[in-house]
C-alpha cells in the first residue's frame, strides 16, 4: 500500500508518468423493440446477450488524459498488447512509465516473452515500473475511480463494440479536453494513522 501511496506523491514527470491501469467487463446487450403501424416503437423489458467487452481504462491523474480500449477478453497476452501500445502510443516519447495496476494473474510481466521476441520484450519492460496494489486493495487503483465514473455517465445498452467505442470515445474525448485530474489526498502519513491495524505491532 505504501508503495502505491509513494507513487501518488510524485510530482508530474511527462518523461516519467504514472498511469493506472483497470478492466472491466462490459455486458453487450439488445433491446428487444417492436414498430407498430403508427410509427411508435415499443421496448420489450426483455434483453438479447451480443457477447461480452472487455474494457482496459489507462488513466493518467496528473495530466487528466485517460484512454479507453476495448478488446475481446482480459487474458494475459491481451493485457501485454494493451501495455505495449500505450507505450509505442500515446507515451512513445517518455522514457519510461509507472504502471499501477491490480495484483492479478494476468497482469505477469513474464507473458511480455511470451508475445515478442526476447529483445524487444526486454526493451518493452525497461520502460516499464510496475506497482501492484495490495490484496483486498484495488480502491488504491485511480483507473478504478475513473471506471466507474465511465459507468455512471455511459448508462444504457449497446448492442456492439463499435456501437459502444462510439459512446466511450465521445465520453473520452470530453474529459479529456477538460483535462480532469484526480486529486488524490490519502497518504502514507494519513494511511499510518487511520488503518493502523494494518501494521504490525510489537
């Protein structure tokens, strides 16, 4: 925990920026609707299943950008090719990224060996600080915060992936020309005082 807390009072480094890093699954469901002679159209309460989304939240709280992808799944080799086109990305000219993420079983720096060549696998993770957030601890996760806030502004159904890209990028493209930050308060000082049970005692 304190790791992560240390991370979150840095100062703002564009050549050195910390990004936190969150999935969720997103359920694509059909509304079941009916047209009728008048040219009213009437929803059913009832849904059709389209398949599930899985949706990969990097967030940069110092700098208020925040880039939203969805792909098929969260297996380990789809959490790498996430990683590695943030870095030939959006962060292709910083020099190396603090990654805050969940302590997962797909979150393996080792998989990166397993999707490219030793070389660059090993080029790709020395631009890489991982930080993983304890067990039981995935709040200390900012992109976690920013997930639900997607949820809570992109209520609805959508029947697609591109249908639902289309939505969370309109909602991406606003916050980030607003360029809303997270202001993170919670530090190690206060973290000492008010879990304290979480530290040993002698």
């Amino acid at each position: 925990m304190e790791q992560v807390l240390s991370v979150y009072e840095r100062p703002y480094d564009p050549q050195h920026p910390v990004v936190c890093l969150d999935e969720s699954p997103r359920q694509l469901l059909e509304v079941k609707q009916q047209q009728q002679p008048d040219g009213t159209v009437l929803k059913d309460s009832e849904y059709i299943r389209k398949g599930v989304a899985e949706l990969y939240m990097a967030f940069e709280p110092l700098a208020g950008k925040r880039s939203v992808r969805i792909e098929e799944d969260h297996r380990a080799k789809t959490w790498v090719k996430v990683v590695a086109d943030l870095l030939d990305g959006q962060y292709k000219d910083c020099s190396r990224m603090t990654l805050v993420e969940d302590n997962l079983s797909a979150h393996r720096p080792c998989t990166f060996y397993d999707v490219y060549e030793p070389q660059q696998a090993k080029a790709y993770l020395d631009r890489i600080e991982f930080v993983f957030t304890p067990t039981h601890g995935s709040w200390l996760d900012m992109a976690e915060i920013e997930l639900s806030v997607l949820e809570r502004d992109c209520k609805g159904c959508f029947e697609s992936k591109e249908k639902l890209q289309e939505h969370i990028g309109a909602w991406q493209q606003r916050r980030n020309d607003k360029q809303v930050k997270a202001n993170w308060q919670f530090t190690n000082k206060q973290a000492r005082i008010k879990l304290t049970k979480l530290y040993p005692t002698t």
